[in-house]
C-alpha cells in the first residue's frame, strides 16, 4: 500500500516517519522547494527528538518531493498543510483548498484523508468544493511538538471520521494493526474531538494559571496545589504547571477558531473566552512583574532564559518569550536571551544579543526571566543565579527554580 503525504511540517513530517517505518512505501510532498532539498539529503527542516533516526532507519525509505500531484496518487493521500488563523480568528483553510484541488485533478476519487486540524464540517466542505472528486475522512493527530514521533508510532488513541463506509474500513484496516483505540465516528465529530482536546488542555492551563495567581497573594504554593489536585485521577497531574501562558502553533490558533465557530452558530463558548483572557494577562505577567521591581526598564538589561514556546523543541511560534522581549524592546532594555535550542532570531529581533550559555547571559544582568522551562534550567539555584548578575530582579513565571 502506498501512502501520500501532503506537506512536510511536524504533522507532515511524523506521519511520513510513521508511515515509512511501517514498511509502507511514502510520496511527502511540499512546494517549499529549500526544505525538500534538505530532507533529501537526511536533514530535517527543524529539531525533532528521535525523527532523523526514524527516517534513517525506516524499513522502506521515505520519498521527499515538490511533485504534488506524485504524492496525491497514493493509495491513501494524507492532508497535512498548515491551518493558520485567518485575521477574525477562524481557520484559514486555503492550504487545505489547494491540496484538494491538486489531488482531485490528479487522481479523482482518491482517499483523501484530513490529519491538518481543520474546524468541524471541513471534510464535508471540501468533498462540496472537488464536486465529490474525492473520497473525503478526517483522521487528525494528537502529536505534540518534542514527541511527534513517539505519539505518531504509539497513538494514545486513533480517531477515524469518514460519512463513507468505504473509506471508513481503508482507515480501519490501516490502523487496527497498531493496536491503538479507536474511535469510528463521522467526519464532523473526529474533528470536533481534535478541537475540544486542545481547548480542553489550554483551559486546564488557564485553570492552573488563575489559581497560581491567588496563591501567589495569598501565599499558598500553587505547585503543591497542582500535585494535590493531580493525585486525583478524575482531574490528573498532566498540564497543570503554570507559566506565562500556553503558546505554540496549536493550541492559541485552535482556541480562536473553535471560539469562531461558536459565534458563528450563535453558541458562544464562554468557558473559551475566559481561557483565552487568562492567557493573555498571563502573557503579560513577566513584564508586569519587571516594571514592578525596575520602574523604567530603559537601558537597563535583561536576561531572558528560554525562547521556545515549550521545551525539547526548537519552536518559537507564538511562544511567550517573544510577546516579552517585545514589549521590552519597546521601552528600549538592553536584551540579552539564551535558549538551549534556539540560535537565532527572525530579524525584528535583531538587537538581541544570543548568549552561548545560562551562565554567561547573566553577566551584569539587571534581571533574570526564566521563560521555557528547560531541564537545564531547574539545576541553578536562586543563590547562584543572584551572585552571577548585577541586579537582584528573578522572574520565574514557570516556577522552574527551586
Ligand atoms: C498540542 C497538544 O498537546 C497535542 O496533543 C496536539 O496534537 C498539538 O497541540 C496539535 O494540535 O498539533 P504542542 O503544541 O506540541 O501540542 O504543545 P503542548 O505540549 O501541548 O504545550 C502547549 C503550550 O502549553 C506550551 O506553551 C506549554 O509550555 C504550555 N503548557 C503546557 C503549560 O503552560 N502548562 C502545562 O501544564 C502544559
């Protein structure tokens, strides 16, 4: 059986992985022609845990193109472009339009199978827009960025939504042999699970993060509060540690557009608003909490430990460190950042200094902020921190320090 994956980012790039290592013949195709060149010398566009391996070690290697319409005429054809938000919030679906498009021209009737996160009634939008040209499902994923491989080869559960029972028992037949659960629904619940998962987790966050606010007044400590809560396993431990905001490029875009949707339908996910306002005041946090302790930030320097929007990844999109280094720019600090991962910033950031290490961005530091939390990070303590820098200022959102 032949696999054909439409664009090779993380989505892209994990399913080919997963594919390939299933011994499945796998096309991935994308129009970005620099990251094809990469890939098909070994290299990834981006750091990835284990994929560089698993692509290697593939039992049938995977074959990168710009050829879309080579990958789309596969057995199955897997749509994983990009889903980024349009200006009101809702999805911008014109990736996802185009692929369509190139597939059903090139192979008419193809199994044409949905893994970008599209927002509920996409699939059946889609199958309108080819003029039926295509046998439309929605499979999305539930990989997350510094695991996408693990969660891509071992899916904590498979979700197949096809109106088609055809295309259903493809789908089927491709998954039961991981031995994942799975659910077998149509087209518009799969990808109203995908939405709701993400908004859950990001309420869970904004959750955590409200409750570290009165702890922090009232002088209770909200990791304490978090493991507490997590020993009861109807609530769960996972993704109750606070920080200065979810960021990435899931979960802020995926809670915008199911909000979208809701408005659109005349049900306003109110739940959702008060998530994404947690989110931004906790964005904001970090900067707050430096006027505070410096009064004006002008020339004063500043020292932000972590750029990636989470650890074990190379990602800076939407990540909370740069909504920081933004504002402090703005009032004209002196800005120093150094991240494990991250080498370099987009040139708007081109004032930043990069350090080569933890220690050596604190030299002369009129404060610390400690913006990812890296394991690297949680090994320093507060009295070493201080004796590097010049000033006294540690803002630790993520309460990484002991
Ligand atoms: C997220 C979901 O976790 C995946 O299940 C989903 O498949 C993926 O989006 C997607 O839609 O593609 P990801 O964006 O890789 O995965 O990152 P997460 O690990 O979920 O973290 C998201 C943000 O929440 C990060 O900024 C992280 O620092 C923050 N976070 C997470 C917290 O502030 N506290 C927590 O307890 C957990």
């Amino acid at each position: 059986m032949t696999i054909g994956v439409l664009g090779a980012g993380y989505v892209g790039l994990a399913t080919a992985a997963s594919f390939a290592a299933r011994g499945f013949a796998v096309v991935c195709a994308d129009i970005d022609e620099k990251k094809i060149v990469k890939l098909q010398i070994g290299e990834l566009p981006f750091f990835e845990e284990g994929m560089k391996e698993v692509f290697a070690a593939a039992s049938t290697p995977a074959m990168f193109t710009t050829d879309l319409p080579k990958a789309c005429v596969c057995d199955i054809v897997f749509c994983c472009v990009g889903t980024p938000s349009a200006a009101d919030g809702s999805a911008d679906l014109s990736f996802v339009r185009s692929v369509a498009k190139t597939c059903a021209d090139a192979a008419p009737n193809a199994v044409f199978v949905l893994k970008s996160t599209v927002p509920p009634g996409t699939s059946r939008s889609i199958l309108e827009f080819v003029q039926g040209n295509l046998r439309v499902a929605a499979n999305p994923e539930f990989l997350r960025e510094g695991h996408a491989v693990q969660d891509a080869l071992n899916p904590s559960r498979v979700v197949i939504g096809a109106d088609d029972e055809s295309v259903k028992l493809i789908l089927l037949d491709l998954y039961t042999p991981t031995g994942a659960p799975i659910i077998s629904t149509n087209t518009v619940t799969a990808e109203m699970i995908k939405y709701a998962s993400n908004s859950f987790l990001a309420t869970k966050i904004s959750f955590i993060n409200d409750i570290a606010n009165l702890c922090d007044v009232i002088g209770a400590d909200v990791r304490s509060v978090a493991a507490g809560m997590g020993l009861d396993d109807r609530i769960g431990a996972k993704f109750l540690q606070p920080g200065p905001g979810y960021g990435g490029s899931c979960f802020p875009k995926d809670v915008r557009a199911l909000m979208h949707l809701g408005q659109s339908v005349n049900v306003p996910l109110r739940i959702l608003e008060a998530t994404t306002a947690i989110n931004a005041d906790r964005q904001s946090l970090p900067y707050r909490m430096l006027i505070e302790s410096l009064g004006s930030l002008e020339r004063k320097r500043i020292v932000v430990w972590g750029l990636a929007f989470k650890p074990g990844t190379d990602d800076i999109r939407d990540a909370p460190a740069l909504s920081l280094l933004r504002r402090c720019m703005a009032d004209d600090a002196r800005l120093v950042a150094y991240d494990p991962l991250v080498r370099s910033l987009p040139s708007e950031f081109a004032e930043i200094e990069m350090a080569g290490s933890a220690i050596d961005a604190l030299q002369n530091a009129d404060a610390l902020v400690i913006m990812t939390d890296w394991p690297e990070f949680v090994d320093f303590d507060r009295a070493e921190i201080l004796k590097a820098m010049r000033g006294n200022c540690v803002i630790d959102p993520r309460y990484v320090l002991r």
